[in-house]
C-alpha cells in the first residue's frame, strides 16, 4: 500500500496500532491458554485419566475431565441447554479440584471478576505443584479400578 499525501495521519496511522496491539494481545492470550491447558493436562496425568492430551484441545477437555471424576462423557450434552450448562460446568470442575484435596466451593470465585484470577492461580498451582496429589475423592468415589469408559 502506497502512502500519499492524500492519505493523512488521522486515516493512516491507528490501523498500524491496530495491528500491533492486536498482535500481542493475541500472543499474550495464547501463552496463557497454552499454560492453563497444560495446568489440565498435569492434572489429567496426575489422575491417570487416559488421553489427558486431550486438555489441550478447546471443546475435547471435558472428556477427560468427566472422566477424572468419575462421570460419563455423555454429560457433555448438558452443556447445551444454555444456563444449565454454565451451572454444570462450575460443578465438574469444582469435583475436580475436590479430587485433589481443595474445596469445591472455591469455584465459585469464577463468578466474581476480578476473583476469578484467584481462582486460575489455584488451577495453575494444583496442575503445576508436585506437592498436590490425586486423592481420588471424586463425587463417585475412585481408586485404581476406575472406568473411564462408560
């Protein structure tokens, strides 16, 4: 594109600015996409849930997920129905932190928001921290003889 004197600075320039901020806004959101996804995966493995590289992948985490806490993949279509499904989603991940010893009543700070940053820093420490083990005290129960698949 050629510049001219036509095409004054009022018209030219903040597009270029666009670009730029976008640009590293859309860096920075995919580093801490990749971080909290890897936080699931750990946990995942932690857990001994099959195809915990499944975290990674945008809709495909929830498998992994009800399977770590003992539920059926097959719930995955309560997250159709509009409210309900936002009410679910809060449950199953506060069953999942509960698996590794924490309140799941620490979910509910991902309604407040500025609280909800709270929140992912204890996703990222259960994930990340090898202090913080799998109990296994999954709503169903859980232990070495788990079916991930029914």
């Amino acid at each position: 594109m050629v510049v001219t004197h036509h095409m004054g600075f009022p018209f030219f320039f903040p597009f270029s600015i666009f670009y730029a901020f976008a640009t590293f806004f859309w860096l920075i959101d995919l580093i801490i996409y990749f971080v909290v996804a890897g936080a699931f995966y750990m946990m995942f493995r932690k857990a001994g849930t099959p195809y915990a590289w499944l975290a990674f992948i945008p809709i495909a985490f929830l498998w992994p997920l009800l399977w770590t806490i003992n539920k059926s993949a097959l719930n995955v279509l309560w997250l159709l129905i509009p409210i309900v499904g936002s009410i679910f989603l809060l449950y199953w991940i506060g069953q999942l932190i509960k698996c590794f010893g924490l309140s799941p009543w620490l979910v509910l700070l991902n309604i407040v928001p500025v609280l909800n940053l709270i929140f992912l820093g204890i996703v990222l420490y259960v994930g990340y921290s090898s202090s913080v083990l799998y109990n296994g005290n999954g709503p169903y129960g859980a232990g070495t003889n788990q079916n991930f698949y029914y």
